[in-house]
C-alpha cells in the first residue's frame, strides 16, 4: 500500500503559507477568450445605422453567448445540493452603472464621474431568441429606468438588502438563495427577484479602461458563467503569412466546475470564433434587416443560418 510522508525540510515560507490558507472550495475555473473584433466592430457601425440604437461590443458578446449556452443545454443550470438543476430559458444578464434618484434630487449633475456611479444590473430573458439590436433597446430602456428611479426589481431588492444589518446580510443572502433555488420558492411577495441573474452575467471592463479582468462567481446568485468584456485594443494580428496590427479584445471567462468543463468552454469559444469572424452569418446582415428591433433580424439559435459550434 502506497503510503505519505513529511518532506525532510521545509522552507519558512512554506510552513507559513500551509498554515494561512485553508483548503481550496471555490468551483470557479477561468479563461480567456482573445479575439480579433475588426469585423464584428464593422458590423456593430452597421447595425447601429440600421437600427437606430446605440449598439456596442457588449451587446454582441451577450448574444453570442446565449447562442453558445443555447447550443450547449446542459450547461445552462446550476448546482443545488448535489444536484444539477436545468434553466428553462436563456437569460442573460447585464452590469448597468447609474446615478441613483437621490442623488440627482441632491443636486449632483454635471460634475459626476464613473467612480460616483453605483452598479445595478437588467436581465434579458430568452437572449438567444433576441436579436442584438433588441437587446440592446431592452437595455436601453431598463437602464433609463434605474438611472430615473424607475422602479425595478434588482434595484429594489439591493437596497433592501443593503438596509439588513451587515452581521445578517450575507446569511440572509444565503437563505434566500436556498429557498428560491433549492426549494423553488418563488419570493416575489417579499420583493426578490425570481432567478435575477439567469443564466450569464456580462459586465464591461473596457469602460474604465481595463483591457482583461475576471469577475467572481456571486454563490447565491447560482450563476454558473460570467464574462468580462475589456478595452479594444490595437494589437499584433497574425493574418494568412503576414502581421498586421489589428483591433482586439480579451473577454475574461469564469465558470463554475461543477456546471461545465473544458469540453463545453471550447465549443463555446468556437461558436465566439464563428461570430466574430463572420458577424453577417451569425447575426444576420444589418441591411438586410426589415425592422429596427424584431427578433427576426438574426437568426434563432435553432435555425440553419446560425454558426456551427
């Protein structure tokens, strides 16, 4: 039987470092996607123009990767007690910054900045069967909401939770997730959301500059994936036998272990390949579009004209 022993010498570091962390528990695993956004970025001018809306980076990434959750079911749940359980829909959400009511009431105005802006956050329900310039019109319209003081569901249950004395909060966080996923109680009546953060989470980094950053996995949120979209950047790109300095992004990846593995990262990473190569294939052509916002204008997850995993 093969057995363990004690290493002859230890240096004082390592005695000091076994003795400060505990045992590794958190599932989270992390990655990094690298892409060359020259034609996606084109086609964002594109769809703006056809649109009407203010279409950006991130709208695109929050479609691609409900298409990529969509074309990998078995990773769209999360785990409760052992058990993984199965989202019905897709549902993608995303960071918003805001000044809240009572600040403007205050009279903060024009000289606010980003650092003075508080985070909130809208959820896009079924984002896979949504085309980006819908998208991006469904987040427009809840961010002029919680930046006016309207009143939305994620705002009002953060501030009730930030009125919980902070001894109790993170248990009562925790109890909430526990009845509202692993016993499927729905907490409407007491003002919290149900599954607030579906199935993905999108926050953009580049907005503050920050060319690659990794966001953490929120436990009682029970959202097994988070994307962190950075700064477009000019970076070296190597096109046919040549290098050409072309713009790029580095979209920071975490996802819970115990949901998805490197198998369902790679066809994820290859469904972003296919979309940022060819934005016109996956999301549908801009001047083809018959509508500024239907759904209609890319193709649905399940139909022929979307790109292969």
């Amino acid at each position: 039987m093969a057995r363990f022993h004690a290493p002859d010498r230890l240096p004082a570091w390592r005695k000091l470092a076994l003795s400060t962390w505990s045992a590794p528990s958190s599932p989270a695993a992390y990655g990094v996607l690298d892409l060359d956004c020259e034609a996606v970025l084109g086609w964002v001018e594109r769809a703006r123009a056809a649109s009407g809306e203010k279409i950006t980076l991130t709208h695109v990434v929050g479609r691609a990767i409900a298409l990529a959750i969509a074309s990998a079911p078995e990773t769209n749940g999360f785990a409760s007690m052992g058990r993984l359980r199965l989202r019905e829909t897709v549902d993608v959400f995303f960071q918003v910054a805001f000044f809240d009511a009572e600040e403007k009431a205050a009279g903060a105005g024009e000289g606010r900045t980003r650092k003075d802006a508080n985070l909130a956050g809208a959820k896009v329900a079924r984002a896979d069967a949504k085309g980006v310039a819908e998208i991006a019109r469904e987040l427009r319209e809840r961010a002029e909401a919680i930046r006016t003081g309207g009143a939305d569901p994620t705002v009002r249950a953060g501030k009730r939770m930030g009125g919980v004395p902070s001894l109790l909060r993170g248990a009562v966080a925790r109890l909430g997730a526990f009845l509202s996923f692993d016993l499927g109680m729905n907490l409407g009546a007491l003002g919290i959301p149900f599954d607030p953060f579906g199935s993905c989470m999108v926050t953009n980094v580049g907005t503050f500059g920050i060319e690659m950053a990794w966001a953490p996995l929120i436990p009682y949120a029970r959202t097994p994936l988070c994307l962190t979209v950075g700064a477009v950047r000019p970076a070296p790109t190597v096109a046919g036998d040549a290098v050409v300095v072309r713009r790029r992004v580095k979209i920071g990846v975490a996802f819970d272990h115990r949901v998805m593995d490197g198998y369902h990262a790679g066809v994820m990473s290859r469904r972003f390949q296919a979309i940022f190569d060819d934005p016109d294939a996956a999301l549908g052509d801009p001047a083809q579009w018959t509508s500024p916002t239907s759904s209609a204008n890319a193709p649905q997850s399940t139909s022929s004209g979307d790109a292969p995993p």
